[in-house]
C-alpha cells in the first residue's frame, strides 16, 4: 500500500505558490441587453487593483484560483487548487482576502489528506502528487 495515499486529515501549513483571478463584468443597457467580458485580470494581485474596478456602477463577478503545495507525511507532496467565487456583493470581502491572506510564498493552515484540504467553506482539491517514496 501506498504510505502517500492516506485519508486521515492532518491539520497542516500549507505554501501558496500561484494566484490568479478572472473576472467577468455584465452591463445592462435599457434595453437589457447584457454582455460578459472574461479576461485574466492579475496574476498575484493586490488589494489595490481590484478597488479599482469594484464600483457601484459595475456588476462584477471574481472567479480566484489559489494554488497551494503541502504535505502531510513526509516525504510526500501535494499540489492542489481551490476555487473561489465572489459575485457583486462579496467581490470587496473576496479581494480582501486576496491580499491578506492569498499572496504567493505565504503560508496558510488547512486540515488535508492526500485528496485535498479545506479550511472553512473552501476546499482545495489535489491535482499532483509528488510521491518520494
């Protein structure tokens, strides 16, 4: 059996090593016509950057990825992704989290097995393994 592959959670620090955020802004005209426009917006951004789009004026959506490295026996490593979601009235929470807590080289506490980590309602799930056994 393989040590690596184990379910048990292990409460554990975890590396961010990526972040990136995609947005979609919708306007509406009198006519309501809508249209949507998805583009990456940063790669590692700052609190600042989205004030700066977030207005009451626009209808804004984030779509986040934040990419982690862990592990939780040695010597076995883990890459996984958690997704996260913010519509026009959680986008100002969601950036805010962006900047203190989802900055690439921090470090972020997570419960985590080999299939992936949660830490509150976000679950980040685990694309590679990196088995050194």
């Amino acid at each position: 059996m393989n040590k690596c592959d184990d379910g048990r959670e292990y409460y554990t620090t975890t590396r961010i090593i990526n972040s990136s955020i995609l947005y979609s802004i919708t306007t509406h005209n009198n006519k309501t016509n809508s249209r949507s426009t998805d583009t990456i917006l940063y790669n590692n951004p700052t609190f600042e950057n989205y004030l700066d789009l977030i207005t009451p004026s626009t209808n804004i959506t984030l779509y986040g990825k934040v990419i982690f490295e862990y592990e939780i026996l040695a010597p076995c490593y883990y890459t996984c992704a958690m997704e996260i979601l913010a519509n026009e009235y959680t986008s100002k929470t969601i950036a805010k989290h962006f900047e203190t807590y989802y900055q690439p080289g921090k470090k972020y506490p997570m419960l985590c097995n080999s299939y992936g980590c949660r830490a509150g309602s976000n679950y980040c799930a685990t694309f590679q393994t990196h088995d050194e056994l």
